[in-house]
C-alpha cells in the first residue's frame, strides 16, 4: 500500500472518530435510532411495506456508524504497523 493512500485511510481514521465522539452526532444518530425501531415496532404487521421501510431505515444507520468504526479501526492497525515499523 503505497504512503499516500495510508495517509489517506488515516486521515479518514481521524475523521471518522471525531465524529463518533461528538456529542451532537451521537445525539442525532441515537434519535434516528430510536425514532426508526419504534416506527418499526409500533407498526402493524399487516403492513410490510412500512415496516420495511423503518427496518431499512434503522440498518441504513447502523451501517454508517458501523462503517466508522471500521474506518477508526483501520486507522488504528496502520498506526500501530507504523509504530511496530519505527521501533525495529
């Protein structure tokens, strides 16, 4: 992997966890969350097309903040590598 692009996929690293520790972001994604499964729960299973809409609402937001974390963790093994690298 050439340097440029670790220091791309760092720098997204760094982004992404800034986000997951701001207050704000956590707030409005814990809102969706939760507005979502209980639009999920609370509708009539005799009406899939909505349930599924506020089923794949909910996964659509916990695949973005599971998609930063994963971003934070590749961030993380790179700078780890680096710093293993740096001690030979």
């Amino acid at each position: 992997m050439s340097e440029q692009n670790e220091d791309q996929l760092i720098n997204i690293g760094h982004d992404a966890e800034k986000l997951l520790n701001n207050k704000a972001f956590n707030n409005v994604i814990d809102g969706i969350v939760q507005g979502t499964f209980q639009a999920f729960v609370n509708s009539n299973p005799e009406e899939p097309e909505i349930r599924e809409r506020n089923y794949n609402g909910y996964r659509a937001i916990v695949d973005i903040v599971n998609t930063l974390k994963q971003q934070v963790a590749i961030k993380d093994e790179i700078e780890k590598r680096n710093s293993r690298e740096t001690e030979e």
